[in-house]
C-alpha cells in the first residue's frame, strides 16, 4: 500500500490506484433565459453545465497530503455582439486569440487551479490505514450584461443586433499532491455553450430579443482516454480576469472599452502532472 515510502518520493500514477465511479456530467435541458428588464444592458442566462464523481482513495502515509477536484480551463471562446451598422463588440481572451496558451484555467481566481474550493474538491491527509471516499461536483454557467448602445457611448439609445457566443472546455476530475505539486489525471469531460440571439432594437422594451440557437445545448463528453493538462491551465490569469471587451466601429480603429483585469501572471508554485 506504499506506507514505507520515504518522504516526498513521488511514484508513478498507476502505482496510487485511486477508483473513480459515478461520473456524470450534463447540461441542463432548458433554453437559455433573455431577461429585457433593464433599459442600459440585456441580460441573458444559460442553461447550467454539471459534473459530478465519486472518488476512492488508498492508503497513504504521513507524509502525504492530497487534493482531488475539478479543474476548468477554456480553450476556445468566440464572443461577439453586433451593433448594426455601427460596428461589433467582442470579448477576447489573448493569451488564446494570440494561439500563446493552449487553454487558460478558469479557476475562481483565488484557489488555483481549482475551480472552486467547497463542493469541488476534497482533500486526503496521511496517515490514512484505510480507503477514504469523497464526492465532488461542480457547477457553470454564463449569466452577462450586453449594453443596448454601443459601447464607450454615453447614451442608452438601442442599436445592438446580434448576439453570438461560442466556447469550449476541458474539464479535469484530478488529484493533486500538495507535497509535490505532482497532479493526476483521473478523468476528462470536455463541453461547449453556443448560442445566438437575434435582437430588432426598434422594438419595444421586453419584444426585442429571440434565441435563434438551438434552444438544448450539445451534451458533453466524457473521455475514454484522458487529456494532458497543459501548465498554462493551472495558473493565472483566470479567463474572467484575461478577458477584455474590443469595441470596433465600421469606420475607425479598434478600441479596448473595457481592459482585463490582469495580464499574464506566471507566479506559480511547480506542478506536474502526469
């Protein structure tokens, strides 16, 4: 069961034999929800993404101490709200526009790189003679305000058409040493939210807006062979701390409306994975 190993001696990942049941992992199978009831921003919410697991732990000796949780990391994002005539407006994450990271966590921002520190993740300390059991799960969804007029305007005059946002994630089950920073991959689940909204700003408040998207979302997949967690993913920035919103008129030059709240911070302890 590996409890003479010395101390900090990392072996190999099928050497811990850790057991993983009840995977599940879904998207909630309802339409995304339009809210019409501010007259500055329109206001929708998606459908929730879910995942959950059961995971056995083995024996370990005192000199152990482990995590096991969820890890998030966004790895495509298409975000782009039209104004007519006027130009278009887009959240753009760089790090993954610039093709500089692969993937970029999007951890809550205070607990890398976890996705959250409650129910999504449990934490084994040694010495353990026995199996320790823990359950995980987490939750996601998108909840934004796209302002009515252009951005960078001082008005609250309707011009926005269209809303389209397209992304995709990988989202890791794994366990994580916190002697070592050594991570194990235990299981793999990647999805995607897309939707379209098609706004008449001509119309009156409460009538303007339609999801022309398919209103059920793709369902996500669990892997049968799991995908390496790229380094990049594991530290910050978080996507919600990367992301900037790009305001760009038909006539003139692009625009930072709002800049990100950080930039690439690669302050992090070593972790490896495996």
């Amino acid at each position: 069961m590996g409890l003479g190993l010395g101390k900090n001696k990392m072996r190999l990942p099928s050497e811990y034999n850790i057991k993983v049941s009840s995977v599940r992992a879904k998207i909630d199978r309802r339409p995304t929800i339009i809210d019409e009831s501010s007259n500055v921003v329109l206001k929708y919410k998606t459908p929730h993404f879910r995942a959950s697991a059961t995971v056995r732990f083995p024996p370990i000796p005192a000199d152990e101490v482990w995590t096991v949780g969820w890890v998030q990391a966004c790895t495509k994002m298409t975000f782009a709200n039209t104004y007519g005539e006027y130009g278009t407006s887009s959240w753009e994450i760089p790090q993954l526009k610039d093709n500089l990271y692969t993937a970029i966590s999007d951890s809550d921002g205070r607990h890398y790189p976890w996705y959250g520190a409650t129910t999504e993740i449990f934490t084994v300390q040694g010495p353990r003679s026995k199996w320790t059991v823990g359950h995980v799960a987490m939750n996601d969804n998108f909840y934004p305000c796209v302002t009515w007029d252009v951005p960078l305007s001082n008005r609250h005059v309707p011009k926005l058409t269209r809303i389209q946002r397209d992304q995709s994630f990988n989202t890791w089950l794994v366990a994580m040493s916190n002697v070592t920073g050594q991570i194990i991959v235990l299981k793999t689940i990647q999805w995607r939210m897309r939707l379209e909204i098609k706004v008449d700003p001509k119309k009156l408040l409460g009538q303007r807006s339609t999801l022309v998207s398919d209103p059920e979302q793709e369902q996500p997949t669990v892997l049968c062979a799991n995908v390496h967690v790229p380094p990049c993913a594991l530290r910050a920035p978080s996507a919600n701390n990367a992301q900037m919103l790009l305001w760009k008129p038909t006539n003139g030059s692009a625009r930072v409306a709002i800049p990100p709240k950080c930039g690439n911070n690669n302050e992090t302890r070593e972790i490896k994975t495996s």
